[in-house]
C-alpha cells in the first residue's frame, strides 16, 4: 500500500466506525513506514523526542505533523499492545482495576491510531489543508465517542437545547448548545465533553460552556475536555522545530476565576503540564479519563435536567444560522 491509498483510505470516513477500524489503519500505515514508504525522518531540532516524515514525490515531499517518538509505537509494539488496549477497555467496562501496562496501552494506542490518520492527511495537496483538519478532527471525536461506548456508556454528539427561565421558573426560551461528547445511562445526560485534536482557539469555549450551562440549569453537570496534543510544526526545512499551542495563562485564569473543569486529558502532555503545580492538578494524561473519571461519570447521582433536550433538526438548523 502507498500514502496516496493512505490518506484516500484516511480522508474516508466511513471506514471507520468501530475501535478496530482505527487499529486497522494504524497497523497499515506503519507496515507502509517499515517497509520504507518514506522519503525520510526528521528530527525537531529543539525537541528531539518529536519527528516529522516527509513523503516522497508521489505526494510532493510533503512534511507531516509533529509526532513524538516516545508515545508513538513502531509496528512491532503496536502489535503487541493492541491486546492489552482491548483488554483494558473491557476491565474498565467491567470496573476492574487497571495496572500501568493498561494505562500505557490505552494512551500510546489511542495517540498512535489517531497520529497516524493525521500524518496520512498532511500527504493531501496543501491546498486541502483545511479538509485534512476537519476529517482528522471528526474522526478524533469519532474515535474517543468509540471508546466511551465501549466502556459501557450511551454516548453521542449533538445540539444540546437550554430552557432560560425567569424568576418563577417560567420558560422563556431555549438556548442550543453543539457539544462533541454527551454522556448518558439509561438516558439520563452525566457529563458533556470537548473533544479536539489541540485546544488551539478552543479552550476559552470549553470553560465558558461550563459556566453558562450550569448556571442555566441549577445542575453542577460534569464538563470535561479532551485533546490529542498541543504542539505544531514551525521554522523551515531543514531547521523544522516545534511550537506549543497551549494557553497557559488562559487555562490558568479560567480555572481559577471562572469555573474548574472535571478533567482535561491529553495524550501527549507538554513538560509544563507536569511540572507546573496547578496545571498538573487539572491536567492528566488521556488514561486517566477511561480508568478514573468516567467511572465517576456514570456512577455519578447528579444528572441534566429532563427539559434539557437534544434539538430538533429545526432547532439545530437554527443554532448554527
């Protein structure tokens, strides 16, 4: 297989519709890279863990997103770590506990499968930039409402409708919200979640949703965020590095004025979210989310309040005008 099957099998997203579908992918695009399907690797020159493959002619000498090496498996690891990714999605079904093994699986499986239909994408002429972020973002959010569900929750997107009412509990009107992830059991909504592959011009939204629903409602409803990384290439050839896209102060303020979130979860941590005392207070890698926070979710008491309904196809045609 080449990387222009590659990314027209990347760029389709019927194909993947269940868990596999991704590992699938994932297992064909790095057959493809061991068996030298590159043009060549480079090395980020101010963080030699992060590495960019550039393709050869048939798809331009096109440069890929950054991928760090340390989370990102070769084929031979990944083969091996599917296993324990399954196994451990169905021990959090199951509630069982989950060793570090499990939790290594679950965050270097997810960040690899996910890298690896980003990286066929960037072999899209450039003038398809644009089309490469929304399928590699959809299909992001596709992946995670996969694995939620495969952990024994009802999950799905949608336009979330808002009742705003007056002093004497009297509906005025409703105000629609697009949420990427809404948790539920048993029909009963537990928590509302971002989903992006970087928090890029999105992370003022995801606190600010937060605030305005559960003032709206009078319900302490989970909110939660998930990401695939924050890092992107910069400089050029050959003297490619990268950048961070966090906003660190903005996190910080929004957190601490505003209202916290329920855990924010990355697969490819930045050093400061480690090392920063209030960000890794708040920010986890993706493990942590499937192992400790949804369960928390879903065995939560508290719930949405039943006149907070997905719209109507015309509500949610008028939420996007």
């Amino acid at each position: 297989m080449n990387i222009i099957q590659l990314r027209e099998w990347a760029i389709d997203k019927s194909r993947f519709t269940m868990p596999q579908d991704y590992l699938t992918f994932a297992t064909a695009f790095m057959e493809w890279r061991s068996n030298g399907g590159m043009q060549a690797e480079l090395v980020a020159k101010n963080d030699h863990r992060y590495r960019f493959i550039q393709f050869k002619e048939e798809a331009g000498f096109q440069i890929s997103r950054p991928i760090n090496s340390d989370i990102f498996y070769d084929l031979e690891n990944f083969e091996a770590a599917r296993a324990t990714f399954i196994e451990t999605l169905q021990a959090c079904a199951d509630g069982e506990e989950v060793g570090a093994e499990g939790r290594r699986a679950l965050q270097r499986v997810i960040y690899t499968s996910q890298q690896t239909i980003g990286a066929a994408l960037d072999a899209l002429p450039v003038g398809a930039s644009n089309q490469a972020r929304k399928v590699n973002g959809d299909l992001f959010e596709r992946f995670i409402g996969l694995l939620v569900e495969e952990c024994g929750a009802e999950c799905h997107s949608g336009v979330l409708a808002v009742p705003v009412k007056d002093e004497n509990n009297t509906e005025l009107f409703k105000m629609n919200y697009q949420h990427d992830l809404m948790v539920e059991v048993k029909g009963d909504l537990k928590a509302i979640g971002s989903v992006k592959t970087s928090s890029k011009d999105r992370l003022d939204k995801v606190f600010i949703d937060k605030f305005l629903y559960n003032r709206l409602t009078s319900v302490e409803l989970p909110h939660f965020a998930i990401f695939l990384h924050d890092v992107q290439r910069k400089g050029k050839e050959p003297n490619y590095g990268i950048s961070q896209t966090f906003l660190r102060g903005h996190f910080k303020g929004y957190t601490v004025k505003l209202n916290p979130l329920d855990g924010v979860f990355y697969c490819d941590l930045l050093p400061m979210m480690e090392s920063d005392p209030l960000l890794r207070q708040h920010i986890r890698s993706i493990d942590h989310f499937f192992v400790d926070a949804l369960p928390k979710f879903i065995e939560s008491p508290v719930a949405g309040p039943k006149d907070a309904k997905e719209s109507s196809e015309e509500d949610i045609l008028d939420a996007t005008d």
